[in-house]
C-alpha cells in the first residue's frame, strides 16, 4: 500500500495536522489527569451537565404535553431533531467549546505568550482547560437517540440508516467551524463573545425545533447565510421523509458533508485572517 505521505503535497499537508491532533490531545490528557485528581466531584460534574443539558428534552416534552403536534411535527421528529442537533453540537463543544475565550487572551495580553510558543495557538485556546465534564452533554442526545429511533414512522432503508451518522459528524463540524469563526472574530472585535454565542449556542438551540416554526425568512437564512439547517434539517427531511418547506431539489438533502467541509475552510481563512490582523499588546 502506498504510504499518503510520501507525495510531497499531501506530507506537507497531512504532517502539520498530525503533529497539532497529537499536540491537542496531549494538552487535553493534561487537563483531564488534573481533573482525575478529584473523582467524586468529577463525577457529581458529569451527571449535572447531563441534567441540565436535558432540560432542553423535557421542555420538548412539556411543549407536546399540550399539542400533538408543533409546526406539522409530532414529538417523536422534533426528539429527533433534538437528538442529532444535541449531539454534533456537544461533540463540537467537546472539541472547540473554548475558542470562543479568545477575546479573554487578547484583552488580557495573553494569546502573545501562546504565538511564541510551538504549538498553533487554535490548539492551546481549544484545549485550555479541558475537562471531562463536557462529555455530560452527550449523555441527554444519546438516550434520547435511543429512545425515538425506533419510535419514528419512517421507512429505515439502508440509506437513512446511513444517514445518521453522516448527519452526526457533518454537523459536528459545521459547528465545529463556526466555534472557530467566532473565535476568530473577537481579533476583530474583542468584546464580542457574548454576541458571538447567540451564533453557536443560539444556532444549537435553534436546530432542535424544525425551522418551519419559525418566520420564512429565517429558514431561509440558516439555509443561505448561516448554514444551520444542513447541521439536521436537511438530513432529518430526508430520513423522515418529508417534504422541503422551500421547495429546493432533493439533492440539497445530501448537501451536508460537502457545506461541513466549505464551514471548516471558511474558518480556516478567518482564522488565518485574524491572526495577521492581531498586533501584539506589548506585553
């Protein structure tokens, strides 16, 4: 088998990348060993991010107890879209849930000591105290997976099945992406972080609900604009078998993997962006 990085493009490419995917996870096993240290306050930490991240299920289910259906949904497909939005959002948070605190370094003078050091400050943000608490957000989206995918009335081809997980990582990385345009947009506006996370924890509750609840403005913009609807919604039509309240074509149902990747390269250059425009405070 040829080995990939022996083309010169590819090794150029791929060797950067491994070194910084290793980098991340040696300065997130540091946090978690010092996190370790104290188990039972660890676990107490876990189980109540897992409560209060369910709340959002048990606002659903509150919401149902009084309709049969919202939007046209019944409460099996809005659980669903629950599920595979709670999902990719706290793999995403797991991952990149600290870019954000990027305007916190830049005030503070900071991020001057993380440029200088040889590893590519993104990293040293995104693994900054790192803990293992942030895995609680998985527990709600899993159960509840668990609980309506039996439960949806959907014809479970071998293409839906498949769809599951492909919807799960592409919307991860969606949101992936946007943690770090936000972060990179407080080079440019440091006090922004509160407004920045009406985009990413915004955008996550907003993608729990089918957009059809809302104005049609708005869905077309989380369609065109801020690319929300590809994080679920379009998947979730397809699997559920429904209809696109905007008429596009069937193929944009499938459109997920290929909006993830253009997400993650748009950030790329913003992040690249902001970094030329930083001017060291002097410190």
């Amino acid at each position: 088998m040829t080995d990939p990085l022996a083309d010169p493009v590819a090794g150029r490419v791929a060797r950067p990348v491994a070194r910084e995917v290793r980098m991340y996870a040696l300065l997130a096993w540091t946090w978690i060993r010092a996190a370790a240290q104290y188990p039972v306050s660890l676990v107490l930490m876990v189980l109540a991010t897992a409560c209060i991240t369910g709340l959002d299920a048990a606002a659903i289910l509150l919401l149902f107890a009084h309709a049969d259906r919202v939007a046209g949904f019944g409460a099996e497909e809005v659980l669903f879209l629950y599920g595979t939005s709670a999902l990719s959002f706290a793999l995403s948070d797991c991952v990149l849930g600290t870019a954000d605190r990027l305007g916190q370094h830049v005030r503070d003078g900071t991020l001057d000591a993380m440029l200088v050091r040889p590893v590519s400050p993104l990293v040293q943000v995104a693994a900054e105290e790192f803990t293992p608490r942030r895995a609680g957000k998985l527990v709600p989206a899993g159960l509840v997976l668990l609980f309506v995918l039996p439960r949806l009335e959907t014809d479970w081809t071998p293409g839906r099945i498949a769809m599951l997980p492909v919807m799960v990582a592409a919307g991860a990385a969606i949101f992936a992406g946007l943690w770090v345009m936000v972060g990179a947009a407080q080079f440019f506006l440091v006090e922004s972080q509160g407004a920045t996370k009406s985009v990413t924890y915004g955008g996550a509750f907003l993608t729990q609900y089918p957009p059809t609840m809302f104005a049609r403005d708005l869905v077309r913009g989380v369609t065109f604009v801020v690319p929300l609807a590809f994080v679920n919604w379009q998947p979730a039509l397809y699997v559920l078998d429904r209809p696109d309240p905007l008429g596009l074509p069937e193929a944009v149902r499938f459109a997920s993997p290929a909006v993830a990747v253009a997400v993650c390269a748009a950030a790329a250059v913003t992040w690249r962006a902001g970094l030329r425009y930083y001017r060291s405070t002097g410190s």
